[in-house]
C-alpha cells in the first residue's frame, strides 16, 4: 500500500498538536502491522505480550526522562486532565478536608470546581483582576489544608510558573501542557499529571506520576476506576486502557530521548520561545499579553495593536503554511503554541511573516 | 513512504479485536495526512473544522445504523466500560435510591459494585451458582428502583440475551460486546453504553447512547465529567474528546453501513456462529460451556473434554494462523470471538482445524 505524505504545514495549535515526523511514520506502520506481528496495533489484545511491552516502556520512560524516584508510580488513564480535576480531590482530600488552589486562569478554576464539589477550595491566590496574565507570587501555602494544587503552564493566557512552588503539605500539579519541556524535581511533588496531547501524544490518555505513598490517606471510599492506588496495583490495566495512545506516547517519549532527552529539548524550547518573544518585543505592531517575567515557553500569545490590521496579518500567516496561531476563544488575539516537535525552522517562518508584516504596515 | 503489510493471522481475540482491513488502511493514511490536509489525524485541533465533522458523523452513524429516536443524544468519553459502570448510578440513581441489576458474570458484579458505592443495589437473579453459564429469567423488575440494568452480551463465559430485557423502570444495558451486531430497539433504553473495542473501534473512547429525557432527576450535584448531560450539551466537547479512537470509530461504523448495516451483519454473525456451534456440537471431542438457549453469538466458548489434548490442539491451530482463542485467564478453555469484522473465512479456518484434530485424535 502506497501512502501519500504532505507536510508542508507549520502547526502552532495549542494541542492537539504537532508530534515528531518519525513519530507518525511509525505510528501509521504499526495501524497495519505491529512489529511484523500481522496484526494492527488497533486489534491486538491489551493483555497481550508486545503490548504489555509497550505498556510497561511508556511507564519506565516518563520515569526515567524525568529522573523520577523509584518508588513513583506512573498510570495512563482516559478522560484528559478534566477527569485529572476529578481525581485530585478525590485522592488527596480528607472526608471534610480542604484542597488549596492557585487560580491561574481556565483550567485552574476547573480544578478549583471540582474541589468544591468534594469538599472545601481555598483559593490562596488569584490573577483573574488582570485577566490571568501573570502568575500569582507572595501567598504562603498553609500546613492545615490536605493538599496544594497548581497549574504549571497556563495554555489559553500563555503564563508559566518558572520557579515551581514547594509546600508544607503534598504538592500536586496539572503539567498538561510543559511536561517533559524542562527539568522538573519529582520528588517536589506528590501527583504530577498531564492529558497526553502536547508534549507526549495524541488526545486520548492522561498520564499520571505519583508517591504512592502519599496515597491512602483520605478516608474516602473510592470507585476503583477512580483510585490511582487500584490503577498502579494493575500496572495500568485495571481496565483497558487507551492502547493506541500509549503507544504513541511509548514512541514520542523514545524520540525524546533519543534526542538527548529533557536537557537538550530544554535548550530547543529556549531558543524557539526567545526567536519569538525578541520579534514581537521589537516589532512595535505586536504586543505580548503575558507579564514578561511569567511568559509560557510553550504557548506565547500575543496581539496586533490595531486590531484593523488582523485579516491582512492573517492572510500572510496562511499563505506561509502556518496553521493554528489564532488565540483561544475565550481570548483573542494570537497564540504560537511551541511544543516540544515544532521545529525552530516553523517559528523561523512565523517570525519572518511577522517582520515582512511589520515591513508591510510600517 | 513505503508500508509493510503481512495480514495472515486470524485474529479470534475478545476485545480489543479484528476490524476492517479497510479502516486499517484509512486510519493508516490518516495518520499520515489527514484527507490531504497536510496534518496528521494525530496533531488536528479537535476543535478543527474536519475533527467536528468526524465527531458528527460518529455521532450520526450510530442513531442511524441503530435507528434511534430523533431525540437521543450520542457522547464518546474516555475510561471504557468500567467508567460507564460509575457513570451508571451518578445518572440514574437518586440520592438515598437504588439500582436492579442482573448478574451474568464479570462485568456486571463490577457495575453492581459501582451501585453499591453509589447507594443501595438490588440484585434480582445471578447464575453464580452455576459459573454464570446461563442468562437468568423469570424474575420481575419492581416499580420503585430508579432503573434496571443488565450485560446483554458477556464475553468471558459466552453468554448473550436472546430477548432484551423491558421494565416498568429505565432500563439500562452495557452492550459493549454485541453492540452493531443485531437490531436493538432503542426507545426501549434510557441508555445504552458500550467500550469501543468489539464492533465499534480500537480502545480508548466509550459511546453512550441515552435519552435525555431520562437524565436529571437525581438530586445528585455531578462533576460536569460524570454528567451525561453535560457532555451532549457540548456535542461530546466538553473536554478534549480521544480524537483517533473516534476517527476510527467513524470508519467501523460507516464500513458497517456500506456494507449494508445491522440486517446484513446480523446474517453474517449467524452464519459464523452457526457453523463454529455445530462444529463444537457434532465433534465428542469438544463441549461447549454455555447453555445453549443463551449460547452468544459473539464469543463461543467451549472446552476439550479431555484436557490433555490442549497442548496438541494449541499446536495445531497456531500452526494455521489463528490468534486469541484461549479462553479468559478466569475460566481457561477456549473462546472464539465472532465479531462483526471477522470473516467467514476465519471460522472455516478454525473449524477445518477442528475436524482435522478430531480425525486424529477420534
């Protein structure tokens, strides 16, 4: 069978999104022959030997790209990071307990409603008076609350913790969309998780990276399906879990490393984000709307000062191959997601749009 | 880019299981490039105007291959079957209230387990006595518990509902085995849920066909991701959906219509099982285990009388390609499924094989 391959796009989208060029050969090759085995990567058995394989090498490189310690537990369950808001408390908070919160934007106040739907949410700190376009700094994480929670990386305002904070009680974090992009000390943290469809994948798993001794402790009597402890205790398999897509998480976080890992990835993200951030900082159409010193490595936005200009701007970003960069809706205005497989050479595109645009309208 | 392909094997496997080589085939391509788009199915925003369309039409070829009523709704979540068996009781159980259930095995002791954490579970017949290889009948649904629910296929021990079940009560049914493979009438249901991987697709999304009508009476304050109404609300989009399983799904399901929909596939599944049951039956050799009334015709099971022989009669079948007959690691035997997308073909395989081991060893 002869397969016809274009790939000429750019694609900023903010995930799903662009995933290694390899990554896809190898996937599409494995949905009609698994290895040689005959079989389609779609029908083979989840309790069969080559996928307990791939089920066990994607649990063993989240741990190991990330120098986790050895007593972490890594799952991959369904349901995206909203089923993540859900699993939190019911994990982490005592019968009666508290969670405390940040309040980042979007997904931080869906965190946030599922805390208050099992319990109390104490917001310790909020950016939403100036449209969530920094990070909140200088609150104290109290030691009487079950847990703490924050979003590291805010995807619709483009805003990322740089130091990650530490506590008194577990720390857990939504990293959905800057896992794997920069060294992270696991051992910070109680509960680290993340839907799969940025850094590691394709919509359709959630990883979760967790002490499993920092488990057990609410009093709550849990659905299995809810319970990380069960979920571990099955080496991921309580259920059956999403096999497609932790196959492809397996092969994407094989190509991280083989490129050198989180080390080198972290220098890449680096240079793309600072490409971008120089081209709009110094074309004086453009303007950031993130706080400089909080700006998301991953997701920058951005806006054209006179809004008039848009369509011409959007008709020369389109012409270029470029798919993706128009701002969430909630929003407006643009947003280049940078992930991981987008190669410099794309932001290179973009910024030279941005210039031959500034050129244009100067 | 050139593909290997090699599909030899006979794949008898229970789930996730054999689909079309078509839709192998598409999926490939899609992965590659997406209806020449440029993009992969697997970097596609899934709020894209062509991931819509596929989300739609899922949505669609189910009420139209089952021939719902215009007003039920259709939503694709992650978790599989065991999350539909928490959803259950969120949906349909009032605060204080409680479920029937029937308990044909596995599965179903899992969702009444679910029922239980939820509140109060009435189990109204059980064949445990009798290693669940029979459908129990003759009891009544009661007027006052918030609904009815059963497991119309169940795949470890092969057994299947001839008749589906009425009640006074919103009956409820986990068809994740047998879903598409025969007529259902639908307005009986106040929901039917299903895992993809039988008749519908690969692992990783769960489709739930309900009335809407039915939902809300609880009293119960869901999480937005336990709310079935939530989720038709937002066009299954509540949340990031599993993108690739629902593609795939959309191309089971409209091969499932090319061909000629439920009436045809219904034929083909007889003519299957047919010939795979009057095997097991006319050779001494081979015993089946379920009750023959309610003998499934998705997953037949059945056992070497004599045991010793396994080891000769593994031997033989292997050597001529099939895959996945042993039985589930609970029961042992052997178990062929018949699902919608395995030829007639495969079973003559299978039963040649058969007959050629009864000769030798009659």
């Amino acid at each position: 069978m002869a397969i016809e391959t274009q790939m000429k796009v750019h694609n900023f989208s903010a995930g799903p999104c662009i995933l290694p060029r390899e990554v896809f050969e190898k996937a599409a090759q494995a949905v009609l022959d698994l290895d040689g085995s005959g079989l389609s990567i779609l029908e083979i058995s989840h309790r069969s030997k080559p996928f307990i394989e791939v089920m066990e090498k994607a649990r063993a490189l989240v741990k190991e790209l990330l120098g986790a310690p050895e007593r972490y537990q890594v799952v991959f369950l369904g349901g995206g990071a909203s089923m993540g808001f859900h699993l939190v408390p019911q994990n982490f908070m005592k019968t009666g307990g508290r969670g405390a919160y940040v309040n980042t934007g979007t997904w931080a106040k869906r965190a946030i409603a599922e805390a208050k739907l099992a319990g109390e949410a104490v917001v310790l700190a909020s950016s939403e008076d100036s449209n969530f376009n920094y990070i909140p700094k200088g609150y104290t994480i109290p030691a009487d609350v079950d847990y703490f929670h924050f979003t590291s990386n805010n995807t619709i305002v483009g805003t990322q913790y740089k130091a990650l904070p530490k506590g008194p009680v577990p720390v857990v974090s939504d990293m959905s969309s800057d896992i794997f992009s920069r060294p992270v000390n696991v051992s910070d943290f109680a509960l680290i998780y993340a839907g799969a469809q940025k850094n590691m994948g394709p919509a359709g798993a959630t990883m979760y990276l967790f002490d499993p001794e920092a488990l057990g402790k609410t009093g709550r009597k849990l659905s299995p399906m809810m319970d990380l402890a069960n979920h571990a205790a099955k080496d991921s398999m309580y259920n059956t879990p999403p096999v497609f897509p932790v196959y492809v998480i397996m092969l994407t976080l094989e190509w991280l490393r083989g490129i050198g890992g989180i080390a080198e990835i972290e220098k890449r993200n680096a240079a793309k984000a600072g490409l971008l951030y120089d081209t709009i900082d110094r074309l004086p159409l453009f303007e950031g709307t993130a706080a400089k010193e909080d700006r998301s490595l991953m997701n920058a936005t951005f806006v054209l000062k006179d809004k008039n200009l848009e369509p011409a701007f959007d008709e020369l970003w389109k012409a270029a191959g470029i798919s993706g960069i128009r701002g969430h809706r909630s929003v407006g205005g643009y947003r280049a997601s940078l992930y991981n497989a987008l190669p410099l050479e794309s932001v290179r595109v973009l910024t030279d749009v941005m210039e031959d645009f500034a050129k244009r309208n100067g």
